[in-house]
C-alpha cells in the first residue's frame, strides 16, 4: 500500500466508486480548502467483485447484524470493485484527504488496497489520485462464496450508493446505474456494526 501523505500540508485525493461518494464535503488544510472533484476513472469497470465472511468478524470488528433479530448472520457479503477494462470508464468522487483522512481510509477499507491511478482520472488535477480495489484475498472470498456458499448484498449499502450518486448532480445516478455490474447476488436487510477504530471517525462505513 502506498505511503501515507507526509509533508505537512499536502492533500492526496483518492477516488470514491461506492459508497465513499457520501464524503463530498471540501477539506480544509491550513487556511486553503480542497474541494471533492467528480470525474471518471478511465480504463476501469464497476462490478461486485469482494466480499467479507460475516462469521469471521469478532464483536470488536466489523460486522452485520439481522436487524429483525439483533444476531450476525453466517453469510458472505458482497461489495462493490473494480477491474481494469480498456475503453470503459466508470464515474465517481475524487475526495481529499491529507495524512489523517488517508490513514482513516486505510483503517476502514479492510477488503482493499490503495493504488495510484492519478493518469486514468479525469478531468486532470494537481495531485496524486488513489483508488481502492479488492485484495486478493477479498476477491477470492467472493469467488468461494459465490460457487457454493451463501453470499448477498446489504440493501442498506446498494441505498446509500445510489442515493450518494443522485446527490452528485444530474445524471450521476443514471450513470452509476448504466456503469454498474447488474446485482449478481440476493439482497438482504443488514445492519452495520462497524469497529472500534471506524467508529465516530470521518469514515466509518466500508465499501469503496
């Protein structure tokens, strides 16, 4: 995973193709204010390529709840990826985040890996831009349960993903909708009970 932003002052961005979409509030660093930047991500496609094991969790970490029945269900849970894809191009949020934010990030995407795609974001700007996509071990979970295990997508997450991407502005949502693998798995009601180091930070949920 790449190094945190060191120097004082500096701001990174890092490109939001989920639910990080929600976190379009500007940053402000110093007396300067970096504004979050819509824009595409070139060369890429969005499918529903990572999941968690809920039982793996322990009640300290991440995990999800049955909100009729309070208890965590022993299924997989599938989130949003992406892959690389020559000539397709998916749309997002390029958020700021200086040295705090990034190590927040890093602390709530347990399923991905942060890697630098500053020449594939458009439209072009004066940072570095980072991306997460699933890890290994994330797709290879995914890959598991969808061959014979019990696996779903949480309707709360698949909400809040769209309703992130209508908020930024007209069109945004039709074209999350046209750019987004159809939901391969059955959606299921599912509360989040998110860690100790995510929880009451800037960014608490996981998902991209």
């Amino acid at each position: 995973m790449p190094a945190l932003a060191e120097s004082e002052g500096r701001v990174d961005y890092v490109f939001g193709y989920g639910s990080l979409v929600e976190l379009a509030q500007p940053l402000a660093v110093g007396e300067r204010l970096f504004p979050a930047t819509p824009g595409h991500l070139r060369g890429f496609r969005r499918r529903w390529g990572v999941a968690m094991n809920n039982w793996e969790a322990g009640e300290g970490e991440k995990h999800f709840v049955d909100p009729s029945s309070g208890l965590k269900p022993a299924v997989a849970v599938a989130y949003l990826d992406i892959e690389e894809a020559p000539g397709e191009a998916i749309n997002g949020l390029a958020i700021p985040a200086d040295a705090t934010r990034l190590a927040e990030l890093d602390a709530r995407e347990v399923n991905y890996e942060r890697v630098e795609v500053s020449a594939a974001f458009e439209p072009p700007i004066a940072h570095t831009v980072f991306v997460y996509r699933g890890t290994a071990a994330g797709r290879e979970r995914r890959r598991i349960a969808a061959d014979g295990g019990e696996i779903c997508v949480s309707r709360q997450y698949v909400e809040r993903v769209e309703r992130a991407f209508v908020a930024l502005g007209p069109g945004q949502g039709d074209e999350y909708g046209r750019t987004t693998e159809p939901l391969p798995f059955a959606l299921r009601e599912l509360d989040l009970r998110p860690g100790p180091r995510e929880s009451g930070s800037r960014a608490e949920r996981p998902g991209t």
